[in-house]
C-alpha cells in the first residue's frame, strides 16, 4: 500500500492530556533555555551565578525535569537579559529567549 500511512495511538492516551503537555513544555523550556545559554557562551555555573540558582536546578531545567512557571521564565530571562517569547502549541520551538529588543 504504497503512500498510505496510519498513525498508531493509544486509546488510553490523548495528544491533549494535561501530562503529555506539561511534559512538551517541560521540553521545550529545556531546549529554549539551554540553547540560548550556549547562544551567549555561558556555562551552567555562570547562569546558576546570574540566576542566583545552583548548577542542580539549571541543568534539571535543561535536562526537561521542571515545568515552566511565568514567575521562572521572568526570572531567567532578567538572569540571561533576555525576552522570553512563546507561540501556541507546547512543543520544542513553541518557547524561546532572545535578545532584548533594541
């Protein structure tokens, strides 16, 4: 059946399970974190320093081991003079930093 593709899911589980979500933003943070840190050349204790955080709590975040809070993702983004925009979705791409606008 050539072109044909069926996409297998779990009756038991739903693509907007409140768990699965926090698992993508959890992720997304992560990754939106972590690649702008390297961005400016920071290490996780330099951030952890400026965060006023330890090294533990930067990497679980990178790593995807914490949910993003509004008051966290204001805290780092202040620590990494940084905005923090966000798009609809919870996937990787849908929360970023970048620099402040001029």
């Amino acid at each position: 059946m050539a072109g044909y593709h069926t996409r297998w899911t779990r009756p038991d589980v739903q693509a907007d399970d409140p768990e699965r979500i926090a698992i993508r933003e959890a992720l997304a943070f992560g990754k939106a974190l972590y690649d702008w840190r390297t961005t400016l050349g920071l290490t996780v204790a330099q951030l952890a320093a400026r965060a006023n955080m330890t090294e533990d709590e930067i990497e679980c975040i990178e790593e995807g081991g914490t949910e993003p809070t509004v008051a966290l993702l204001r805290h780092l983004a202040a620590a990494l003079d940084a905005d923090v925009r966000l798009t609809p979705g919870h996937d990787v791409g849908s929360l970023w930093f970048e620099a402040h606008a001029a």
